[in-house]
C-alpha cells in the first residue's frame, strides 16, 4: 500500500515498494520486449498510415512508457516505513471506520487512508490530501471531526475506528 505523507514524498510498506519494482522490472524488460516485438511485427505488414495494429501497439508503448516513468518517480520519492502503531491514530496506512454524525452504527463506512497506486480489492482508498483525509489525518478514533466536502456542504463524521492495514 502506499499513502503519500507530504508533497514529493510517498510512503510505502516493504510489500508495497516490492510490488511496485517488480512491475517495474518487468515494464522495463519484457513489456518492452513485448510492444517492441508487436510494432516491428506490424511494420512488416506494409503501409503505415492504414496500419491499425501498428498504430495500436505504438500507443501501446505510449502508456507503458508512461506507466515506467510514474513508477520510477514513484519509487525514487519512496520512504519505506513499517505499518503504523495500533494506538487508534489516523495516519497513512491506517484502515479507517466512520459514520456521519447522527447515523446509526450499522451505516458506518471503512476505507484505507493511502493513497490509489495501489488499492486493495474491496477496500475504498481516500488520499490524506482528500477533504476527508486531511480532515482526520492525526485524529484519534472517537473523535468527531467537521469537514467542507467537495461541493462546499459541511460534514461532520465520528471516528469509529483506526486499526493498521495488514493486507
């Protein structure tokens, strides 16, 4: 999982940083491998301008090159950090429960506070920087905290829980 904690810093667990260098890796040498092997394959084919397969596989290459670049970025920015204390503290990596001020318990919400690089299945990821992130980023389960949302309403949600992500 990863979370950013700061502008230009991304923190990651061990499990996130080796994920993201393994799909790095591969980009890098078989997924290249790959595309370069599919646009010269399409090359042989003749004309260029009428080429849909050669125009496929180089936009193709677009967005794999693209993918490397964020990752090398990503990866450069990188603070490997161990999982956060279970003291009931938000904080990046920090799976959170919270229910809007005046629901009842059973329409509690639970989301991974981190942010979407890389996001677990079946579990929401908010941005510390998001309105609801930045909002509890600190706070200390129970405590209720007043946010403006993206439309500019005032939200006032209660901590339910934070408990370390361990997935």
């Amino acid at each position: 999982m990863t979370q950013s904690t700061e502008q230009g810093t991304i923190w990651l667990t061990q499990d996130a940083y080796d994920k993201l260098a393994a799909e790095l890796d591969h980009l890098k040498g078989p997924g290249r491998q790959e595309v370069v092997a599919r646009i010269s394959a399409a090359r042989d084919e003749g004309d260029l301008k009428e080429n849909g397969g050669y125009h496929a596989a180089r936009e193709e290459q677009g967005k794999l090159e693209g993918r490397i670049r964020q990752l090398e970025d990503m990866l450069a920015r990188a603070e490997v950090g161990e999982t956060p204390q279970n003291d009931g503290v938000v904080e990046p990596g920090m799976v959170v429960t919270y229910k809007f001020v005046g629901d009842d318990d059973d329409e509690a919400e639970t989301f991974l506070l981190g942010a979407r690089e890389i996001e677990p299945e079946g579990l929401t990821v908010y941005s510390p920087q998001s309105p609801l992130g930045s909002a509890i980023n600190g706070r200390t389960k129970g405590d209720t905290v007043t946010y403006e949302a993206p439309n500019g309403k005032q939200l006032e949600v209660v901590i339910v829980d934070a408990v370390p992500y361990t997935g």
